[in-house]
C-alpha cells in the first residue's frame, strides 16, 4: 500500500514536480517544496487506500487511481491543464468525438510507463484476509500512520507549504490523484440526482412590445454561438493575419459592428453556455444556476418562434424545452463525412427550415440559435475542409506538442478563417429574407469561451476562472442588424459603432436579445441591453460626440463584467 503510494506521489505527479522546479528558488528551497508536497501527497494517498483496504474494494479502486494517475499526467503535461471540479464536469459531459480527438499514441503510452507496472502489482498481489474484526483494525492503523505523517509535515513546513499555495494556486489542482478525487466530489455532489422540482420561471410576464404591430415585418434573429473561439486572433481585432475578410467587407459597407472587449461567462462550455442564456450576471450566479429557465424559454413564453440547430455536443440544458435538430448522423457530401460535419452545413436548408415552424409564432417573430463546431481542439485541423485551409502547413495532430507553434497556430487560425466564411454566408441568407420584404433581420455572434495555444505552456481550455489567462476568457463578438430591424429598434448606428469599444460579457446576452426582439418583462434589464443606449431618444446621448474617457470603466462596473 505505501509502495503504491509513493509510486503514484512520485510518477504519478511529474506535472506537479516539474511545474515546482520552474518557480526557482534556492536548492535549499526547492528540496523542501518537494519534500513536503510528496509526503503530503503519499500520506494522503495511503490514507486513502488504508480506507478502502477491503478485499473486493481495494482492487478496483487502487486500480482506478493508477489510471487516473496516469491520464491525469498525459493531460496536464501536454496541454498544461489542471484537474478542477469545471475540468471532470467537462470530462462527464463529453461525446464520442470529443474523445476521439483526444486519443493517441502518446496517450497510451503514458498510461503503459505509470499504471502498467501498478496495475500488475496490483492485480497479482494476494488480498490479505484477517476477518472483519482484524482487517478493520489494519485498515485503521494504516489510516493512523497516515494521518500521524500528514500531521507531522503540517507541524515542520506549515508556513512554506501555506505561501507556495497561497502565491501558486493552480499547484493545489496538480496533485494527482487527489485532485481527481476531490473534483470528482465536488461533481458527484451536482450530478447526483434529486428528488423532481420545477424550474424557476422567468420572465411570466413575456409579451411582445408596442413594435409588433399588425402588418409590421416580423424580426428574425440568428444567434450564433461560437466555439473555442479566441478574440486575439480574430482579424477584426487587430490580428496579424486578416483572418475574418469577409466580416471586414460587412464592417466597411453593411453595418456589422465588431464588440472587441467582451469576456465569457467561464473557460468550458459546460459553464459558459447555460450562464449567456440566463438572466443572471456571473456575479449574482448566473455561472451556477442551472435550475433557472432561461432565454429561450423567456422568448417563446412571448409568442416567438424559437429552434436551435446544434453542430456540437449539445446544449448543456439551455434547450431543453424548444425545439432543436441536431447534424449528428447526417449525411452530406462534401460537408458531412458520417461521424461530423462542418459548420456550413447548418446553412443549408434554412428557408424550409423556418417553413416548417408554427406559423403563428412566426408572424411574431423568429430566434434561430446556430452552436458551432467552431475551433474545437485539440484536432483544429478537423474542422476546416480542406479547400479552405488558407494556412499552411498546419497541425495535422492532436497531440499538440508535436507541431511546432507556428503549425499550431497555422491549424487555429484556419478554423478562424472558416468560421468567418460561414458568418459570411449566414449574412448573405439573412440579407436576403432582409431584401424579400419576410423579415427585418439580424446576427449576434459571439464565442462561448477562447482557448490556449501554448503561452505560458498551457493548451486549450478550462482552466479555473481565477486563474485562466486572458486567451481562454477574451472572446469576439460581432453585431449586425438590417435597416429594417434597426429600424424597428430605433437604433443609432453610429452611437452602437462608438460603444462597441466599450467592456462587455456574456452577462449582455441576455437582455440584449430581448431588447432586439422587443420583448417587454420585468426580467429585462435595460442597462444591460447592448443597443439600449443607443435606442430611441437614448441614443441622443451619444450621438455626434466620441465615448467619454473612462465610460468603459463604467460600463464594465454596470454591467457586472469582470
């Protein structure tokens, strides 16, 4: 049992020990980092196995620690996550395509080198019997010797182990397996089904505004939500490489307005998407609340015609209780290739699509909310066809450490690239609806959450939101409404254009959606609507004069952004 310990402490925890070497220090310094972390880590592990040192129990969980060890490894040393309760909630809630990207040769070997000699020792070792009476006494005198350990490295390094916590707090989501094992706590204590309640109602009293009035063109609005998308390489926001065209040519000449500071909700989609549709900011929860009905709920509750079309892994919840199609199984050659398809091919279809939707609600109105398949890593190079690779050569791997940064990078930036192509031809189909006199039209796009592609040796996503840099929470958004739609709002252009500079979040979702389909209920907040300031005689506020220095300072603290 100590052997296994100090195994999966030492072997088990090259992540932890390289990422302590790295913060420098004396020898002297280093060798006490070390040793208190490792017999902290064997301590508690060996508690860990004393208490489930029972002979059908012991088996499967050493094993299952071994395992967890070893994969825990591979993950943190190729993309320089950590293993938090948002990181397994990730793992639980992910397909079988998502898996496959993860697969490799390198993955299979890590697991070989770490849990395969453990998991022979393991599974060959006879499971020693003293009856229940002897084997309890065991198993407690294991737990004691453990804690006697843990106690006595608290008494002689409290102080230092307490600073390089305090100073370095993604070491505490490092030390295998015990971060599996409390993460997994933390998950089992949400996932754990509860007795049935209702959701919280929302917005009850939803109803459509005075400028749905007969005769008046219905609006419809696509939302699009974004994937792994990141704003600093996005060409509107000043990237290197023109990595949007097409949303620069709808910049210049039709009035698509870029939002260059916006911040998700959280670094997953786990979080990050239930949290844009809810009518709660992150700080009141919004990030934690998923008991609550949302937008969705809120916009056909007032009479519109609502789907979401989902080319991703689903949507965590939020549409539970609208309809929804899904491209998983479907089949289109040239975008579709049996076990995924490209995001155009949610493009296709579309007017037959909102044909087939209840044509009362559609004469008030319509919501098409479209989740892409975006920039999802690790395997980038999956989700571009390959005509449309304008970068090149390009990461051909999902172990990214294989590529070098500019191949990396080559791989990213092309699904950028494609993402702009299809928000380049959601805009044509919507200016067409816009020209046939059907609909006054518009698009909201912005990413879920952005994404690591190794600053600071990170890769990815989902990294503790305290702790995550600026890449995995900086995301784009862009804006863009038919003048018959800005029209119905009442909307300054030129106001909007000048407030796009401004701080925003996800928290804006919301209530900016029911500000452009002119929903009127109490769970509106209006200084949370994006266009609010620049409707009707607010816009007289703004326009003609520049945005007041330090008003993003004020916007950012109105609005609940981080």
């Amino acid at each position: 049992m100590w052997l296994l310990a100090a195994w999966l402490t030492l072997a088990g925890n090259v992540p932890l020990w390289l990422s302590v070497h790295a913060l420098g220090g004396s020898p002297a310094q280093r060798l006490a980092s070390f040793a208190g972390l490792g017999l902290l880590a064997a301590g508690s592990i060996a508690a860990l196995l004393s208490l489930t040192a029972w002979p059908r129990l012991f088996r499967p969980v050493a094993s299952a620690l071994a395992l967890v060890s070893a994969l825990n490894t591979h993950f943190m040393l190729s993309y320089g996550v950590v293993i938090d309760a948002g990181m397994l909630a990730n793992v639980v809630h992910t397909d079988a395509r998502e898996v496959r990207d993860l697969m490799s040769w390198t993955l299979l070997a890590t697991v070989l080198l770490i849990a395969g000699g453990p998991l022979w020792w393991i599974w060959r070792r006879p499971v020693r019997w003293s009856g229940w009476l002897g084997q309890a006494g065991r198993n407690a005198a294991g737990v004691a010797a453990s804690v006697a350990l843990i106690g006595v490295v608290v008494l002689l390094a409290y102080q230092d182990l307490a600073s390089l916590m305090r100073n370095h707090k993604s070491l505490r989501y490092m030390i295998n397996p015990l971060n599996a094992v409390y993460a997994a706590t933390r998950v089992a204590a949400r996932e754990i089904p509860r007795p049935a309640s209702a959701l919280l109602p929302v917005g009850e009293d939803a109803a459509p505004g005075a400028s749905h009035a007969p005769g008046s063109r219905p609006p419809l609005l696509l939302l699009v939500i974004g994937e792994t998308a990141r704003a600093k390489n996005f060409g509107l926001n000043g990237y290197a490489r023109q990595t949007t065209p097409a949303l620069a040519r709808w910049e210049a000449g039709e009035g698509l307005l870029n939002f260059g500071a916006v911040e998700s909700c959280g670094t997953s989609t786990q979080v990050s998407l239930p949290c844009m549709f809810s009518p709660l900011s992150r700080a009141q929860g919004g990030d934690s609340a998923p008991e609550r009905e949302n937008l969705l709920d809120v916009l056909q509750r007032a009479g519109f015609a609502v789907q979401w079309i989902d080319n991703q892994a689903g949507c965590k919840g939020v549409c539970d209780r609208v309809p929804s199609a899904s491209t998983v199984g479907r089949r289109d050659p040239g975008l579709c290739d049996g076990d995924e398809c490209f995001d155009e091919v949610m493009l296709g279809g579309l007017d037959e699509r909102l044909a087939a939707l209840d044509p009362a609600r559609r004469a008030r109105g319509v919501v098409l909310v479209m989740h892409q398949m975006g920039s999802h890593g690790p395997a980038y190079f999956r989700r571009t066809p390959a005509q449309h690779k304008r970068y090149l050569p390009e990461c051909a791997s999902s172990t990214l450490s294989d590529c070098s940064p500019a191949e990396l990078v080559n791989a990213y930036d092309n699904t950028v690239a494609y993402t702009d192509r299809f928000l380049g031809g959601a805009l044509e189909w919507l200016r067409e609806r816009e020209r046939s006199g059907a609909n006054a039209t518009g698009l909201l796009y912005v990413s879920d959450h952005g994404e690591s592609l190794g600053e600071n040796g990170l890769y990815l996503h989902g990294m503790p939101r305290a702790l995550a840099p600026r890449e995995q929470i900086h995301v784009p958004m862009v804006v863009w409404l038919s003048p018959a739609l800005r029209a119905r709002a009442r909307v300054d252009l030129d106001c909007l254009r000048r407030r796009s500079r401004l701080p925003h979040s996800h928290d804006h979702l919301f209530h900016t959606v029911l500000g452009a389909m002119d929903v009127t209920t109490r769970a509106y907040d209006r200084s949370l609507d994006l266009l609010a300031p620049c409707a009707g005689s607010q816009a007289g506020r703004f326009a003609g004069s520049a945005v007041p220095e330090g008003a993003a300072h004020a916007e950012g603290t109105k609005s609940g952004s981080s």
